[in-house]
C-alpha cells in the first residue's frame, strides 16, 4: 500500500517442482505481484468508479501508480477468487438461519451489458494494428497477443442473483453468477446448506413467477417452508387485465382492487371465480384472450398465492429486497458505455455482495491468516 517494493528472497529450482520462492505464500504474493493490502485498497477503489477514475483516486490516496489495465486484471480477479472460495466453503457466512429464525430465499436476473463476438474480433483487429505500428517503429510490448476471449451472441447477458435474508434485513447473504439456471440452482443450494438453512424457524421464497427460479428453488433447497409470489408481480397481471377489458378507467380501477383485495382476504381461487364471472360479460377476443392468460398465470402459481396465511403470520409479501440487491450489485456495471465479459462482470459483482453480505473484512483477514 506504499507503492513498489522489492523484495529479495531465496529462490529455490528444481526439475521436478520447477522455480518458487517458499516465503512468497507468507508473503501474500505467491500468485499475485500485489500484496494484500494493496489489492485491498485497489479493490475498494476498482468497486466504485470505473478502473480509470480508479487509478486516479488510488494515486491521490495511497500514491501508488498503476495502469487502469492492471487495475482491472487485480480487482477481477479477486472477484473470481471470492467466488470460488465461497462455492468450496472456504468462505462461510457471518450469520446463521438459526440465530435469524425467518429466512427468506429471493431470486432475480439482471440484464448487464455484454460484449459481443463482433466487437471481440474488431477490438482485436485494432490491437494487432496498433502493436504492429509500434514493432515497426521498434518501440512497446512486441510479444503475441493473448488468444482472443469468446464474446456473447446477444448485447446483454443475464446475471442471476441470489439472497437470503431476515425478518429485519440485518442480516443478508447475497452472491451473483454468470452461469445458466442450471448453473446458478447449485451456487444457490450450495450457499443455503452452508446457512444451515434447515435450521430455520421458517423459511420462505419471495419471488416473481418464473418457471426456472422456482423449479431451482424446488429442485436445490428442499427445506423450503413456504413459495409467495410477489405482490407486485402478482398485481401487474391483474391491472393489465383489468385494463384490457375495462375501457372505462374507474371501473378497471374498481375490478382490479377488488381482486387484489380478495386475493389477500379470501384466496385466489375468489380471483378466478371473479375472472369468470367477466369473462361472461365480455365478447371481444382480445378480452378474453387476456381474461385466459391471467386465469393461467393463477393456476400455474396457484399454490405461491396464500397471502391471507403470509399476512396472519407477519411475513413480507413483497420482493423489494431483491429488486433492491439487484441494483446494489450492478450499480457499477451500468456505467455509462460500459460493457463486459460475463464472468468479469460476476467477479465485480461477488466483490460487492462481501460487502452486502459483511463479509469484505472477513475475506481480507482470511488472507493474512
């Protein structure tokens, strides 16, 4: 954290091991040129501002002067190695389900900017012609370059997010992936048994309807109490409903309250009878087309819409944590004109979630111990 030092030491060769030097591993830099501490600094700093703004404040405050390439290779990889240490265990919760009693499980993806194999190939292309100018004026880097990275297909990549939390949202653990839903259902079973999920008083998913997120639920955390459909979610398909077949903006106002009251007091299946009941009254198609939609939209989540028992025992109904731990995770990936790799975008983002989770000091002094 003082900028460069040198550092002489024994240096030890063999055929069999090939070279290392033994004190390196208690120096903190066996597989790394920067010292804990200032990987620290630089990744507290890398989790902010984009990795140029970075590199300035990382020389305002500390005086160390580094590219905003290194920057980005230090703080990445840091969020690739917190990640691995927290799917093998190596990094375990600062909270158990236990000592919280309520539990909840929420789950969301987020759309991050990508770059795509297009703009790979064109970066590259540049690259190649800018190292060739400076080969020919015998000057810069003259080695190959790095084989090209894959990009994505589409410009935007869904990141899946996770979150455990209680009552009072004191105590969260959150984490991200790049991964499929196949891929993300084991970081998430993986981070609710080292929670000591089953432990829990209660446990609840609060979640929006889609198929994957509860199919992964059910499929990797077995112990799971309760499934709720968020609120909101559950409300957006009654108001567009309501508005497709009630022109008249009071008596859609009047219908769609009126469901989203019974549906807290009596149950959905009072929804459905309601549905029915309009669908008699109404002839155009594209009414009764959408009268259809929400009557499946009901069924198939039917059992994720017992509000009248969340509200009896005082639980949440509604996801705003995780819609809020979204945001949290992807603020500094949403800066203007910034676009990334998927797993680089995952590293920055479980740098964040240490912090969301308290356990940013806990990983630092994991390394010094």
């Amino acid at each position: 954290m003082v900028g460069t030092v040198s550092v002489l030491r024994r240096y030890f060769w063999s055929r069999a091991t090939a070279g290392l030097c033994p004190v390196d591993a208690l120096l903190g830099v066996d597989d790394n040129t920067a010292t804990r501490g200032a990987r620290r600094l630089c990744c507290t700093l890398g989790i902010i501002h984009d990795f140029t703004q970075g590199v300035e404040d990382l020389y305002v405050v500390a005086g160390i002067r580094i590219s905003d390439e290194r920057l980005r290779q230090l703080v990445e990889k840091e969020g690739r190695d917190a990640l691995a240490a927290r799917l093998s265990g190596a990094l375990a919760p600062v909270w158990s389900a236990s000592e919280a009693g309520r539990v909840y499980v929420g789950v969301d993806g987020v759309l991050v900017r990508a770059v795509t194999q297009d703009e790979k190939q064109k970066r590259h292309q540049q690259h190649e012609t800018r190292r060739e100018a400076r080969h020919k004026a015998g000057e810069g880097n003259t080695k190959p370059l790095a084989p090209l990275r894959p990009g994505t297909a589409d410009n935007f990549k869904e990141m899946k997010i996770g979150m455990l939390y209680d009552q009072e949202k004191t105590r969260v653990l959150t984490f991200a992936t790049q991964q499929d839903h196949i891929g993300f259902g084991r970081l998430l079973g993986n981070q609710a048994t080292q929670l000591g999920l089953e432990k829990a008083d209660e446990s609840i998913s609060l979640t929006d309807g889609a198929p994957w997120i509860r199919n992964r639920i059910l499929e990797h955390v077995p112990s799971i109490g309760a499934m709720l459909l968020d609120f909101y979610h559950f409300s957006e398909h009654v108001w567009d409903t309501a508005k497709c077949c009630l022109p008249n903006g009071e008596e859609a106002k009047a219908w769609a309250e009126a469901r989203l009251k019974e549906v807290k007091e009596l149950g959905p299946q009072a929804v459905l009878a309601a549905i029915a009941e309009l669908n008699n009254k109404v002839r155009s198609a594209s009414k009764r087309e959408s009268l259809r939609l929400l009557r499946g939209y009901i069924t198939e989540r039917f059992e994720m819409l017992d509000y009248r028992r969340a509200l009896a025992r005082g639980w949440d109904i509604g996801s705003g944590p995780t819609e809020a731990m979204c945001k949290n995770l992807t603020l500094r990936l949403k800066r203007t004109g910034m676009k990334w790799d998927p797993d680089n975008a995952a590293a920055i983002m479980n740098l964040v979630a240490l912090r969301e989770s308290g356990q940013w000091n806990q990983w630092w002094d994991r390394l010094a111990a």
